[in-house]
C-alpha cells in the first residue's frame, strides 16, 4: 500500500464509479435495450470501466 501512487488511481476509480452508476440509472430508467437487461447489467459490474462504455455503445436502443 505504501508504493501506491494514489494521485493517479484515485481518479480512475472516481470514474470508474460514476460511469458505473449512471449506467446502473440508466438501464433501470430505459424500456428496452439491445439484448436482455440482466445481461447488460452484469457486464456493466464486471467489466470495470470497458461495461458502462459497452453499455452506452452497444447496449441502449436508438430512437
């Protein structure tokens, strides 16, 4: 823990969280989505930061 750099990792982690909560807000909010909810969701908690921007590509239906 002392080796840590934490003025690099602190932000990404900060990130990595918004970008997983809007996406969580999201998926719940929309009514339909490019493939089942329960599959975007959990790519969304178990990709790290590479689900939310999936989810946001890939994942929402176009108007």
């Amino acid at each position: 823990m002392v080796g840590i750099n934490w003025a690099v990792i602190a932000p990404l982690l900060i990130i990595q969280l918004i970008l997983v909560i809007v996406a969580i807000i999201d998926l719940v909010k929309v009514k339909e989505t490019n493939g089942p909810k329960w599959m975007w969701a959990l790519i969304i908690l178990l990709a790290n930061i590479i689900g939310p921007i999936l989810y946001f590509i890939f994942g929402r239906r176009q108007r």
